[in-house]
C-alpha cells in the first residue's frame, strides 16, 4: 500500500494544469520563470567569470525550463479569457517577470555575442601564429600538397599569379 501512494503522488503531480483554476495555471508559469530567473542570473555570473564548465551546466536546467514557460505561456493564451477575468495580483507579477526574463535573455545573448567573439579574435591569432611559422621554415607544402623548398624564391609576378 506504501508503494502505491507515491505513485499516486507522481500522477497528480505530473497532471496537465489546464484542469487547475486561473490563478494556480499563472502560479505555476509564473514559478517556472522565477526560477528561470535565478539561472539567467547565474548565467550571467559565471559567463562574467569565464566558467565555461559551469555554463555549460546551467544549460541543460535553463532549456527545460525554457520549454516549460513557453508550454505554460502557450496555455496562459489559449485560456486568455478565464486569465482577463481573474482578478489575481498574480497576473501583474507574471508580466513583471517576463519583462524581467526578456532583459536577462538579452544580456546573457550579448554576453555570449562578445565571448563568441573574443575566441574568434583568440583563434584568428593562433592561426596567424601557426602560418608565420610555416612560412618561415625553410620547407613547406604547396597548394597540390608536394614539398617545397622556400629557399629557392619565385620571381614576384609569378607569385602574385598564382595567389590571385
């Protein structure tokens, strides 16, 4: 019998909220986004401290909450009219909150917009590095991948030819 209640528990729980009343249906989005929030906000820190490890981490929490919004937001519309005629301060705090969630979404898009382009920049100079030093060797491979000897120097025209 024991075995059997928290089975019982689970299907509740996990019961579609389209049967709950207004106010539970905009008390669970508006929990969902709250802690949405709370990730947004530990995305950006560690974004700020360059952990990528724990960024990472934070991904897989932020998509599925992510997916939950939108399916609760989703149903907040389908039952615009029961929402309009609730009269719950709860509906202020969900705007307020999704305006809030819109401007974290911004930052933390900027923030990996510019640590986009900072290993951009990073790994343009690795590659600038590695062809000085190709180029300075005194062997090197050409274009058909047969070795070449960059002692013995091409005349300018010939070169400008062939790189154009």
């Amino acid at each position: 019998m024991s075995s059997a209640q928290p089975l019982m528990n689970k299907e509740i729980h996990s019961a579609p909220v389209s049967a709950a009343d207004p106010d539970r249906l905009i008390a669970n989005v508006l929990e969902k986004m709250e802690r949405l929030v709370v990730i947004y906000t530990q995305e950006l820190d560690v974004l700020s401290a360059g952990d990528m490890a724990r960024f990472q981490s934070l991904q897989p929490d932020k998509l599925k909450l992510i997916r939950d919004c939108e399916l609760g937001i989703g149903e907040i519309a389908q039952r615009k009219d029961e929402i309009r005629a609730s009269t719950s301060p709860l509906k202020a705090h969900l705007i307020s909150t999704h305006d809030l969630l819109q401007d974290l979404a911004l930052q933390s898009k900027r923030a990996c917009e510019s640590r986009a382009k900072s290993m951009k920049r990073i790994q343009d100079r690795l590659l600038d590095a590695a062809r000085n030093v190709v180029n300075q060797s005194k062997k090197g491979y050409g274009r058909t991948g047969k070795a070449r000897d960059i002692t013995h120097q091409r005349p300018i025209a010939t070169a400008i030819n062939e790189a154009i």
